[in-house]
C-alpha cells in the first residue's frame, strides 16, 4: 500500500507540474497578444510617420532645387543677353552671372534629382534622419561657402583699384557679381536650413519606435 500511495502521490505531483506550466504558458501567450494589440497601432504610427517625414524632406529638397534652378536660369538667360549690349563693367559683371549660374543649374538638376529618387520601402527612421541631418550639414556647409564667395568678390573690387581699363573693368564686374551670387546663395541656404527645421517637428520621439516595416519577430525563452 505504501509502495501504491507514494506512485500516486508522484503522478499526481508530475500532473499538477504539468497543468502548472500549461499555465504559464498561457499567461506569457496572453501577456504577448496583449502587448502586440498595444504596440501595433504604435508601429503603424511609425510608418506612416516615416513616410509623412521622408515625403516632406524630398518635396523641401525639390523646392529648393527649382528656386536655384529658377535663380540659375534667369541670370544664365539675362547674363548672355546683356553681356552683348553692354560695356565696361557691366558686360564683366553680366558674364560672371551667366558663367556662375551654368554652374548652379548643374547643381540644381542634380539636386533634384537625388531629392527624386525612390526610397527603400524598410528604411528605418535613424536612416531617414541620418538623410535629414545630412541634408541640413550641406546647407550649413554652403552657408559658409557663400560667406567666403563675397569675400572673394569684394576683394576683387577692391584689386580693380589697381589696375586700369579692361582689367580694371573684369575684376570689378566679375566681384560685383560674385558678390551678388554669394548673397543670394547665403540668404538661400540660410533660409532653407531654417524652414527644414520644421520637417523634424514631433518626430524625434518615434525614433525609438525604429522597428522593421516588413516584419516584427518576436522571441520568447521560456523556463520552468
């Protein structure tokens, strides 16, 4: 009897053990459908943030691209007309402005189209911001630039003092124009810097909701 009641007391021990990890089982279940029904609408906020904020950057980036384009295009067009009928310093000063600006619509189509291209449908948000963040270096970059391009063309101005006739007329037309073309270019990319700002508006707290848009795998180590 004694051999009897201690196999029961075994097998009743091993079921109770059993019906007890059966239900730890079903709470981590139920603890994982709870936070997935949590975390879903958050993930789905994050993609649609992600592309809201992805879609905004390369519509600012575009825009930018066509007013240099803009600015390219009428000084490439006025500059090859009046540097024909005109003279002195305003023929040097009209030829600079289209010499420079065939430089600048090259950077404009370029530009925009790197702005154009397609994103990587599972691109994270740190690659978008690391996109954004970079985008905004380069005009910072070029601020600094255009500071040292009205630089150059006040010290021109300040050689055509030197010299006389023709030269004295090239070295003044051309650091008036290079003058002009650093200021534009300085207002330009100060002013984009300043308004892609905005694009990171309620957007850096869902940096850390960085999931995969195509899957989310879960693991789960259990132990009894």
């Amino acid at each position: 009897m004694g051999v009897i009641k201690s196999a029961e007391r075994s097998v009743a021990t091993e079921i109770f053990q059993l019906v007890r990890a059966k239900i730890k089982v079903i709470q981590i279940l139920a603890s994982c459908v709870l936070i997935l029904s949590i975390y879903q609408p958050l993930f789905s906020q994050h993609l649609d943030r992600l592309k809201l904020f992805d879609e905004k950057r390369q519509n600012h980036q575009k825009s930018a691209m066509l007013t240099l384009g803009t600015w390219a295009t009428i000084n490439i067009t006025s500059g090859l007309i009046l540097q024909n009928n005109t003279s002195g310093t305003d023929k040097y000063f009209h030829q600079m402005n289209a010499g420079w600006n065939a430089v600048n619509l090259g950077i404009a189509a370029l530009g925009y189209w790197r702005a154009s291209q397609v994103n990587s449908p599972d691109k994270s948000f740190s690659e978008a911001w690391k996109k954004y963040e970079g985008y905004q270096k380069s005009l910072l970059f070029n601020a600094g630039l255009d500071v040292g391009y009205m630089a150059g063309g006040l010290y021109l101005i300040e050689r055509s003092r030197r010299y006389d006739g023709k030269k004295a007329d090239q070295r003044k037309g051309w650091g008036q124009s290079i003058l002009l073309q650093g200021a534009f270019l300085f207002t330009f990319d100060l002013v984009a810097y300043l308004s892609s700002r905005k694009l990171a508006r309620n957007v850096r707290p869902f940096m850390i909701l960085d999931a995969p848009t195509q899957s989310t795998q879960i693991g789960i180590h259990f132990s009894f």
